[in-house]
C-alpha cells in the first residue's frame, strides 16, 4: 500500500476533512505502530487523541528495529502511555500469542499500567475498530491479564512486576518493558540498589 501522507503528521487534518479516510487509517494502523497510538490512545487531561511529536516518532521507529532499547527522558513526555500501553496493545492485536511483562518501582506502578490497557481492551472502540480480535480473555485480574488467543498458553498475555513483590524468573516471556523501574526509595542505599538488581 502507498502512502501519499505521514499517517501520523496528518492524521488529524484528514480526519477532519472527511471520514471517508477512517478505514484506509485502520489498516495503516495495524502495521504502523505511530498511527495505531495517535489513534487509539488518549490524553489524560482531556481527553483528546494524541498528537505524537518528533522524538516520540523515533521513540517508535527505535523500538521496531531494535530488539533492546534504553530510553531515558523527562518525566510526563509519553513513555509510559506509548511503550507501556500502546506498544503492548499493538503486539497482542498483531499476535495475542505473545506474552508481555510490565516491570515498574512498585506493584502500584505497575498495576495502573495493566488497568489502563484493560479500560482500552474492554471500552476502546478505536482499538476495536482497529483489532476487532483483540478482546478479553478468561483470566483477569489487576496485575495479569490474558487475551482471547489460542488454548494452550500458560503465562499471561500481560502482567505486572516490580521488585518489592513478585519473581519474574521462570515466566515464559516475548518481551519485558521495564517502565521507571528506579525511584528514590530504591536507590537510597547500596543494599536498596543491590535488592533492585537481584
């Protein structure tokens, strides 16, 4: 398919300008990661669709082409909305197969990350729209969630961590997105870093 336009430059332009380019952005959607966030997440305050900027575009183009990513940035520039939330949805639209842990500071971190992509799975019509596969599966609960996908896969599609409680080794994982992980409570001291990395 070819593309005469940025699908996340422009993706609101054209929405305005008519909804006849709504199906031909679901598609792009799919195989664009960018459009599939510009349409599917939401901004807290108000509610709006996201208009992602220059460095969370390569944040994007990053994390497709590298098997492991570092990213350090200010507080509230988008991480944990794009690669904690968006990416994880988008990889189980593309394959509910996969299996996805969320490693934050603490399990109350890391819960309210499992809680938002629950609220998108369960009442995103975009992400509907988008993946309409993508639905709710038999387990559900505030640190682990499973997908509609295949019987046979025993660890959850998405689950929650942090290092004050939980034991990630033995999970059978696809992928590990480790999202402010360190705070000041478990860099204090040296026997608090050393607990952070066991």
């Amino acid at each position: 398919m070819t593309v005469a336009f940025h699908p996340t430059t422009d993706l609101h332009p054209l929405l305005s300008a008519s909804q006849l380019a709504y199906p031909s952005l679901l598609n792009i959607a799919r195989v664009d990661f960018p459009t599939f966030c510009a349409l599917v997440l939401r901004d807290e305050e108000k509610g709006n669709q996201i208009v992602l900027q220059d460095f969370q575009l390569e944040w994007c183009d990053v994390i497709e082409r590298q098997r492991q990513v570092v990213l350090w940035t200010h507080p509230d520039a988008g991480k944990t909305s794009i690669l904690s939330i968006g990416y994880p949805l988008w990889i189980l639209g593309n394959d509910p197969r996969k299996r996805i842990a969320i490693l934050s500071a603490t399990q109350n971190a890391a819960k309210k990350v499992i809680r938002t992509i629950q609220g998108l799975i369960t009442n995103s019509h975009a992400l509907w729209d988008i993946f309409p596969n993508l639905k709710r599966g038999s387990f559900w609960t505030d640190t682990a969630i499973e997908v509609k996908r295949p019987v046979g896969i025993k660890d959850p599609s998405v689950q929650a961590y942090s290092p004050e409680g939980g034991n990630i080794q033995g999970a059978r994982l696809d992928g590990l997105i480790v999202d402010d992980v360190l705070n000041e409570l478990n860099t204090r001291t040296r026997y608090q870093r050393e607990k952070v990395e066991a």
